[in-house]
C-alpha cells in the first residue's frame, strides 16, 4: 500500500485494506508508513496499529527515526533503509547489525498460513535525500544476493526523490527480484511495468488525503513557499484514498502483472 500520510492515510487503512484484501485474495500485504505519525516518521503505536489492520510489514524511508518511541525500542514489522549505517564506529556491514543504527534493513518472513518465504527490503536514494545514505546500487547487490539464500520472492521499496535515479535502480534490479517499488513523492505515477520478470513503478501513490500537497494541508504548504515560515499543523484530511498496487507472481518469484489501485474511502459523514 502507497505511503501513508497522517491520520487520513490511517483512516483510510482501516476502512478499506480488509475488504482488498478479501475481494482480491492477496496473500502479503506490504504498508509504506514513513509519514504515518503527524505527516512525518512513524511512531511505535501506529506501527502496530497498522499491523493490527492488516500490514504483514511495514516500510519506512528517510523518516524512519523521527520518533523516538520507535527508535528506541524496534518492533521485528518495521524495517528501515537497509543501506544506512556503514559509517557507524564498529565498522560491520551487516544491514541487520543493531550495534550499527536501530532496526532492520529487510526481512524474510512467512507468507501467513503458508510455509512459504517472501522477503522485504527498503533502499534509500541518494539524489536529494535529507539523510545520507550509502550507495543503494552497490547494497541492491549484495542485498540480493543474501536474500536469493532464503527466498525468490523479493518486494524492494526503493524510497527515493529523482526518477532518474529510480528508473535506473529498477534497470540495474531488472530479473533479480518481483518488485522494486518507489515511494517517497506520494503521487502515483503511471510507468508501471514489468522488466524481465521485476514489476516496477516510480511512485506507488499516497493513502491518505487527495485534496492536498503531498498529504499536507494546501494553504499552509502555499505560505511555506511564500514565507519559508514552517506550518506544523499541516494535516490534510479531505477526500481521502487508499492507493496502491496489487502484484501478481508465480512461484518462482517472477512478477505476473502489476496494477495501481486508488480506491476513494467515504467521510466519517459518509459522503
Ligand atoms: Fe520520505
């Protein structure tokens, strides 16, 4: 599910994720929340509330310690940006080293009710980014080669701002795992494709309100830009979405086919 902004994004997971899940059958629900909690980062309870809605794990991106509560006690859900954190002291490379920065770069878990294995992973750009990170091209590499080890079926949520640098991620992970879908724009693109097997997509879009700036309120976004004065109470909560994509693969890991969703969640009104 596309990144969640703010209380509408939560809002609009529980009224609609339940119901996807049943219509279409889908079997591993991943949920992008790196603006979950008050449009930026994603604390604790909310990483399990979402959980509790039906996320089997949770993304997060250049957000991912803005809360305190969740970085100083990691929930197994939630990973990270699996390249951050080689510079840290102690010199390791492992992406799940807690020694390193809090919390986990990936994760290979059981698809529910099943014996099968997936795996998830987030890489963050470079390109823009307000927290530097190591090179995601070099960690793609060593990443897939470490969890080809346990599964096929990879989703990798490349959390970047440029295109340019997405696109050629998505080249360089062509044929090496199901999925590399962006996130981090909050507008859903329309590249969608497969490439020799890998779906890819620039941007999977944003759960939460339509009728704003990237999830934040309009006017206080337009007086940012005309002032530079920072607007805290920039929540957005009108015509709210869930957006996403439903990704189909066989059983080697291959992705089927790749569709954008944005299903319109009605008002507490009901309108
Ligand atoms: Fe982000």
């Amino acid at each position: 599910m596309a990144e969640l902004v703010g209380k509408a994004g939560i809002y609009a997971l529980k009224q609609s994720l339940q119901s996807i899940k049943k219509e279409r059958n889908i079997n591993v629900t991943v949920v992008c929340a790196d603006a979950a909690t008050g449009g930026n980062g994603l604390g604790r309870h909310h990483a399990g509330y979402i959980k509790k809605l039906g996320a089997d794990l949770i993304t997060t991106g250049d957000c991912c310690f803005f809360k305190k509560d969740l970085v100083e006690s990691w929930v197994p859900y939630v990973i990270r940006p699996a390249n951050l954190g080689s510079g840290c002291s102690s010199g390791k490379a492992d992406v799940n080293d807690k020694d390193q920065v809090p919390g986990f770069g990936w994760r290979v878990f059981n698809i529910p009710g099943t014996e099968t294995k997936a795996a998830a992973a987030v890489l963050l750009g470079t390109n823009f980014t307000r927290i530097k990170a190591d090179n995601p091209f070099t960690k793609l590499n060593s990443l897939l080669e470490k969890l080809r080890t346990q599964t096929s079926l990879i989703v990798i949520d490349f959390h970047a701002w440029a295109s340019g640098e997405k696109r050629t991620l998505f080249a360089a992970a062509a044929g090496r795992c199901t999925a590399v879908i962006g996130s981090h724009n909050r507008v859903q693109t329309a590249d969608e494709e497969i490439l020799d097997g890998t779906a890819v997509i620039c941007d999977a879009g944003r759960t939460g309100s339509t009728e704003s700036v990237g999830g934040a309120n309009i006017d206080g976004r337009i007086l940012e830009y005309r002032t530079g004065i920072p607007d805290w109470t920039r929540e957005a909560c009108d015509k709210c979405e869930l957006q996403g994509l439903i990704i189909e693969a066989d059983d080697l890991g291959r992705a089927l086919s790749i569709e954008r969703i944005r299903v319109p969640v009605p008002d507490k009104s009901g309108s």
